[in-house]
C-alpha cells in the first residue's frame, strides 16, 4: 500500500546507505520534495541479479501520504531513464502487462485510454463522455504542474482611496477652522478689555475702571 518501484537505476553502489541516499537525492531534487531519510523505510533491490539488466527497487515508504505526494509529481521525470510505478500485487502487475500493448494500440488510434488497477478504460475522444474524460485528464497534469511565482500585480480602488483622501482633507480642514476661530475669538475679547478698561465680575455687572 505505501510501496512504490523505481526502475533504471544502475547497481552501481557498494552498501545499502550509499543506495538509499541516491534515492532520497534523486526523489527530492527531481520530483522537487522535501524528503528525509525518516520517509523511508527501507530501500532495497527485488528479483534476481543479471549483468545486462538492472534490477528495480522497492521503496518502501513511512507514510501513504508520502507516496501519494511522489505520484502527483511523477510527470516531472519525463524524459529521464529513471521510471516509478505502483507497487501491485502479482497478478494485477501480470494483468496489467498483458492490457499495455492494447493501451498503446488504442492511443495510437486517437482515443483516450488508461489502465486502472487491473482494468483498461478505453473511450472515444469525439464522443461527449470521452471529451470530458479527456479534459478531466489533461487538467489533472496541469495541477501537478510546479505553480507560477509570478508576482500578481496589486491594484489600488482609487474611488476609494480618493474617498479616504477628501474625509482626511476635510476633518484636518474643519480642525484647523476651529483652531482659528478659537484664536481669533480669544484675542478679540483680550483687545476689548485692555482698550475700553471693561472687567467682567463673576455677578454678570460691568465695572468701569478710570484709565
């Protein structure tokens, strides 16, 4: 269940840890993952030995999540002689071989055609279902595409930010409005005072002083 294989790697390493750090190297930098040696749970070569064929290896993973993520991201070793696979039971692996070749002759004929566990799913692309088959698969590849860092402009509401402006405008208008009519009231009734000699008593009543 949390098992993957990986094929065409050459038995080039002397001990199992030079061969397990390959792997986890190559799964991190290729498959662009942050894995750690804690993923794995063991690593190691299946079948027997031959000299003009490289035997496959069996990862065995801590976390099926881990293996989900690795399959998601598969696609990004196009083109590399290093290929992973599901790990299926016997039978399904032999059912599975048996349908490749009709899975090849059915894509070679321009039809959408995919193996599923032990079953091969084969539809008409000029058909409704087969279009939307088609479409569901295609955006499947481009999710497991790596995401565009592109910075995404930010644009500014200039109604708003012109609301914002003309409220500030105005409250710093009507503050320094007050402040002058207070000013100009305080100094009024200072010069009135000091000329005409006019005292205000706490009673309310004028007093008249001689100047």
């Amino acid at each position: 269940k949390k098992n993957l294989i990986l094929f065409g790697v050459n038995e080039e390493f002397n001990d199992y840890w030079e061969q397990e750090n390959f792997v986890s190297t190559f799964l991190s930098e290729k498959l662009q993952l942050n894995l750690n040696p804690t993923d794995f749970d063991s690593i190691r070569r299946i079948g027997k030995f031959r000299e003009d064929k490289a035997r496959p290896i069996l990862i065995c993973l801590t976390q099926f999540r881990t293996k989900l993520l690795i399959l998601k991201n598969i696609n990004k070793l196009k083109g590399s002689k290093i290929t992973i696979a599901e790990d299926f039971p016997k039978e399904v692996a032999e059912m599975r071989k048996t349908l490749r070749p009709k899975l090849i002759e059915a894509r070679k004929a321009g039809k959408y055609a995919i193996i599923r566990y032990n079953q091969l799913i084969i539809k008409d692309i000029s058909s409704s279902e087969g279009q939307k088959t088609t479409k569901q698969f295609k955006k499947r590849l481009l999710t497991n595409s790596p995401p565009n860092h592109r910075e995404t402009p930010v644009t500014i509401d200039k109604k708003d930010h012109f609301k914002k402006r003309n409220k500030s405008d105005i409250d710093n208008i009507s503050i320094k409005s007050k402040l002058e009519q207070f000013t100009s009231t305080r100094s009024l009734s200072k010069d009135c005072s000091l000329d005409a000699g006019v005292s205000i008593s706490r009673n309310g009543k004028s007093l008249i002083k001689n100047v």
